[in-house]
C-alpha cells in the first residue's frame, strides 16, 4: 500500500551525505533531485534502488514534524477518489489530483494535508 515516504531535513547536504553512506550497503543511492522550481526552492531528493521511494525535503529547521506518505492506487480514478474522500473526511487540500510530469509523464497524483498537517499522497503510475 506505501509507494513511497519522505522526512523533513534540517541541513539537506549533511542528511545527504548520511543517506548517501548508509543506503549503499543496502544497493540504494539518490536517483532524483526535484527541480527547484516545482518545490520553492528548498532541495528535495529521492533516494532507491529502481525508483525513489525514500525523500528527504529541505526545511531549513530543525523539529518539524510533517511527514509524507503516499499510497499506491490502481487508478487515475482511485486517486481522484482519495482527493474527495480525505477532504470529505476534514483533511485540506494540498494539491488537487493532476499529472506530475517533473516525476515522470505517468505520475497522476493528489495531497492532502491530514489533521495533524502531514502531506498524504495517492499515486498511479500507469497511463490511463
């Protein structure tokens, strides 16, 4: 059900360069930074083996305490689905469902933000 998850960093380049190291051993390295231009700037990478599954995102603080999880679904339309019923369900948009192509021209996704202010993700990776 998890197609991937991120943390928040304080200092990205030394939370790299830990990621780096410890991943290594276990055949994964960074596989992709998101242009700055889709994420305000602040540094934000994805870590696997095949394909990211593993963020770190920059905040420049230490302490925070938003995660990101995203769950995998089938299709398009579950995503579109996910999006009503977590707003339905008193979350708060963080991102209306709609093609991600800076992942990948596939990538159809939505966020929302739960009641604790973690960033909740449904994802499809098939063209439909």
């Amino acid at each position: 059900m998890i197609d991937h998850t991120g943390i928040p960093v304080a200092d990205f380049d030394r939370a790299k360069a830990f990621y780096d190291r410890a991943t290594a051993p276990l055949g994964g390295s960074l596989l992709f930074m998101v242009p700055p231009e889709h994420t305000g700037g602040m540094k934000v990478g994805g870590y696997g083996r095949e394909r990211p599954v593993f963020w770190l995102r920059e905040t420049g603080q230490a302490g925070e305490s938003g995660r990101h999880y995203a769950f995998t679904a089938n299709r398009r339309a579950d995503v579109d689905a996910f999006h009503a019923a977590a707003i339905a369900a008193g979350g708060r948009d963080n991102a209306k469902p709609g093609i991600r192509a800076h992942y990948h021209p596939d990538y159809y996704g939505a966020f929302v933000l739960d009641p604790d202010g973690n960033n909740i993700e449904a994802v499809c990776h098939k063209p439909e």
